[in-house]
C-alpha cells in the first residue's frame, strides 16, 4: 500500500510538469506493426484476444511503407521496426503471398533494424517451404551486397514463442530453429529470438539439448550494447546463426486477465514512460494507432479515419502527444487534493 501511496504521488508530480509528453516528444520511438489480429491460435494468454474468428484484415502495405518512409526523415525515430499480430504469417493463407517479404524488405532497405514476432504454428503447414525460402532470400539479398568474406550480423531478428500456452511451442521451435542453423549463407547472419516466460524457462533448456541430440553445434557467446552497455548471453548455431533468449512479464491484459499470476497493468498507462524509455507506436488492423502495448488504458489515435483517408506521421504524433497533455489533465483530476498539496509544497519552497 505505501509503494502504491509513493507512486501515485510521483505520477501526479510528473503530470503537473508535463513530463509524459515532454518524454514522447522528445525520446526516440520504436514502429510495431499489429499487422492482423487473426490468428490460427486462441492462446488463454493472449493479450490481444486474438484468435481465428476475427476480422481476416490487414495493415495495408502501402501504408507501412509509407510510415516507415515518413518515420526516416524524423530525428527522434529509433529507427527499429517490430512486424507482429496477431500471427503475421497468415498472411501466406488469407492475404498477398508476397506481403511479408514485401514489407520487410521495404524496412531493412530503409536502413532499420527489423523483428518479426511469429509463433511458428505454420512450420507445418503446406507453405511452410515458402517462408522459409523467403527469409533465407531477405538475408542472401543482404549477404550479396558483403564482399568482405567475414561473417556479420545484419539488424533482423525473427522472434519465436516458447511457452506453455502455444501448443507444441518447444517442437515449432525446434524445427524453425534447426532449419536455419543448418542453412549456411556466406558472409552473413541474423538473429532468433526466443522469448518465454519466468516459469516456462525449463522449456528453453530442452530447446538447447533438442538442437545438440540434433547435431547442432550450440556454442555461447557474449553480446555488449554499445549504447547501453548491456551483456547479453547468446548462442552461436553451427556458425549460421545467433540464437537470444529472453523471459517476459505476462500482463494480464486480453484473455490473460484469467491467468492468476498475470501481472495487473498500471494505470493510467503512460507511467511506464522515462528518461530512457523508447515509446512503442503500434498500429493495428482495426485502424488505431496506441502508445505501448497491453499496458493500462489505452492512449490511441485513429490511423484510418471513417472516410478511409490515412494519417501521415506526423500528424498522429501530434495526436498521440495531446491525447497524453489530455490523460495528464485527467490524471491530476482524479487526484485533485494530492496535486493541490504538491503546489502548496512547492510554494513554501519558493
């Protein structure tokens, strides 16, 4: 209770100066693409209540590009682009067989770094070939450009699930995983992330030991964020390709509000936002673009309005920073006596 007493206090301090938008409108953000929120899954986990009765629709990739291309010319874009869903890679079965390859080509040409979010619940299915072919050739594309003849890394992650709510999440893996530890592109490399839950992370170890019985050579390795200075434990795969990991925090919003320990969301939402935080502006395929994800009340913007017209970048920044100036108002509203005391306390320090 005293914890959530000193919260509530900082947060009312930090509306009444105007720093969560001050935050976003001066910190560098990321671009997710909720491409679809279809998916052949109906995970009790699930935070974007995705399943396969929704709406078979997707971002349109022209406007992906679009943003991305507006994205380039501002200062503060981090240049990172997150391609999700629901699961991106229906778009094999329910929408242009080439918009996945498409889009993520259109990013990395840009100059981004790119993480495709999958739970590989197509490794068998009939177009599973097709997929893989297609990322083999999004980074031969890049290996055709290197002469130097040593081995690099390019900035394209593709991110797997391994948990206990995709069903058979460890074999997905492992086959998706195996596929390309044995594909040997000269000069160049990418990443697999493999991401979990703290108590799913057992599933992590079996992952490993599968790939050695399997004759993959798992070698670690040492990874150091220049800007954060960050260690990171990596695996090196047969020299193909680098494999991460890491546990995430189950928020219990969507479908994992039944899930007991699901972790209850702060609100309002933007108390997640600091010095060094990097805002998350993820549009999804119902139109809507939204500060962060699964976090608190949502702070959003229309991307497609009623008429069908699209918005530029610029301009649902600007939207999405007074929403935040508007859910800051309403904040110190709420909390009304506690803003009044931290005036007064500033008036007697004046």
């Amino acid at each position: 209770m005293i914890q959530k007493i000193r919260n509530t206090v900082k947060t009312v301090d930090c509306c009444r100066r105007g720093f969560f938008h001050n935050v976003f409108e001066q910190r560098p953000y990321v671009l997710v693409f909720k491409t679809t929120n279809w998916c052949w899954n109906n995970c009790p986990h699930c935070c974007e209540s995705s399943n396969a009765s929704n709406p078979r629709v997707f971002v349109p990739e022209f406007y992906i590009n679009n943003i991305i291309d507006e994205a380039i010319m501002d200062e503060n874009f981090s240049r990172a682009v997150v391609f999700t869903g629901g699961e991106i890679m229906s778009a094999y079965k329910l929408a242009e067989e080439n918009y996945v390859p498409n889009i993520i080509n259109h990013a990395l040409d840009a100059g981004c770094g790119v993480d495709v979010k999958t739970n590989a619940g197509w490794v068998n299915f009939a177009f599973a070939d097709q997929i893989f072919n297609d990322i083999e050739n999004i980074v031969k594309k890049r290996a055709d450009k290197d002469d130097t003849g040593v081995k690099h890394l390019i900035n394209f992650q593709i991110s797997l699930s391994l948990d206990r709510f995709h069903k058979d999440a460890l074999d997905r893996n492992f086959k998706f995983i195996k596929h390309f530890a044995r594909t040997n592109i000269p000069g160049i490399a990418f990443y697999i992330h493999v991401a979990s839950y703290n108590k799913d992370r057992d599933m992590f170890s079996n992952l490993k030991e599968k790939l050695e019985r399997a004759g993959i050579k798992v070698e670690p390795i040492i990874s150091i964020n220049p800007k954060t200075n960050v260690i990171k434990n990596m695996y090196d795969l047969n020299g193909n390709v680098v494999m991460n990991y890491s546990e995430a925090t189950l928020f219990n919003g969507g479908r994992a509000k039944n899930i007991e320990y699901a972790y209850k969301t702060p609100n309002p939402q933007f108390v997640f936002m600091d010095d060094g935080f990097e805002s998350l502006v993820a549009f999804d395929s119902y139109g809507n673009v939204t500060l962060g994800e699964n976090s608190g009340n949502k702070i959003s913007t229309p991307w497609m309005m009623a008429n069908g017209e699209t918005k530029q970048m610029e301009t649902i920044k600007s939207d999405l920073s007074a929403n935040i100036k508007q859910a800051e108002k309403e904040y110190l509203k709420q909390h009304k006596m506690l803003n009044w005391m931290l005036q007064s306390a500033d008036m007697i320090k004046l």
